[in-house]
C-alpha cells in the first residue's frame, strides 16, 4: 500500500487580509509546515492545491498579493500545484486522476478554510472513495454569524465542521499523530 498523500488546501496569503476577521488555531502553519517536512523526509506525495478565484474583489484573485503561497507552507520545486477555483479541490482540476494514477487511495488533509474547502474537498474525496484523515490542528478557520444571526467564533465554526466530517468522510487527527520523519 503507497503511503498517503499530504494535501495542504488554500495555504495562501489571502486569508492574512484583516477582511476575513478573528481567527482559531494561531500555530495551524506551524504544524501544517511540520507535516510538510514530514512529507518531504518520507518522499511522499506533496499536493498544493492554490485557490484561483474569479471573484473581482476575492483577496484569493491570481495577481493579488493574497494569491501567493504562504511562506510556511510554500511547495518546494517538483511538487505538485493544483488550482482551483471552486471550493473543492476536486473539481475541475484532475486531482482524482492525479492521485489514482499514483495509486493513491489515502489523504492526510490540512489547510484553510475548515468550514469552507477544506470541508468540500474532505467531503468530496470521501465520496469518491479515498480514506481521508483530517490534520485538525493544522486547519484553521474564522468567525462567523449563523443563520439565525448569532455570532459564532472561529473555535466554533472550526469545531462544528470537524463534527460535520469525523467518521462518516474522514478521521480527524492532530499533527503529533504523525510522528517525526
């Protein structure tokens, strides 16, 4: 069996603009970057998948400083940028015939936005069928007003997609599950 590959969604600059509020897990690029050497040390497969958005004022917009890759998390040269510009990262993109080509059928996934493409994609892989852990602590959200209007913190937002997603589409784990190198 191939080892898993490390997904790392939407790690871009774009979300460090003050536009997207307060957000949860201040150290989720510190541990993403540590699966990231993880990854590297192990020669596994390393996806970057790079939100291109279409929208005119997305902070996510290529030639926007917000589209480039955070400096924690940037891919070295040689490993694999996938664009995007849906929520998940699976559509449009041939990252399902990228990774079964591979023999891939296991994910280890982290990144931005918890409750946005990383839940889409998390979602989406499960129902095409790969075995998806979810790197919690390597993930990170913002807050949010529901829909019936109340406020909800980053902790909460974050919190509720891991109970939307644990068990029936992935595992959800923590960054020390994984070992050293």
């Amino acid at each position: 069996m191939r080892e898993p590959a490390l997904v790392l969604i939407d790690m871009q600059r774009a979300v460090d603009d003050a536009s997207w509020g307060e957000r949860n897990n201040v150290q989720a690029e510190a541990n993403a970057r540590a699966l990231l050497e993880r990854w590297r040390a192990r020669v596994g497969m390393i996806v970057h998948v790079r939100h291109d958005s279409t929208g005119p004022n997305s902070t996510y917009r290529p030639g926007q400083p917000g589209h480039e890759f955070k400096p924690e998390t940037a891919p070295l040269s040689g490993e694999i940028i996938v664009a995007k510009s849906v929520n998940s990262a699976f559509i449009g993109t041939g990252l399902e015939q990228l990774l079964r080509s591979a023999g891939i059928t296991e994910l280890v996934v982290c990144g931005v936005c918890t409750n946005n493409s990383v839940e889409t994609t998390v979602r989406h892989g499960a129902n095409l069928g790969f075995r998806i852990t979810l790197v919690e602590d390597a993930c990170f959200t913002f807050g949010r007003t529901d829909y019936h209007g109340r406020a909800r913190t980053a902790d909460e937002v974050h919190a509720m997609s891991l109970a939307n997603l644990e068990g029936e589409y992935c595992r959800v784990a923590r960054t020390a599950e994984w070992g050293e190198g």
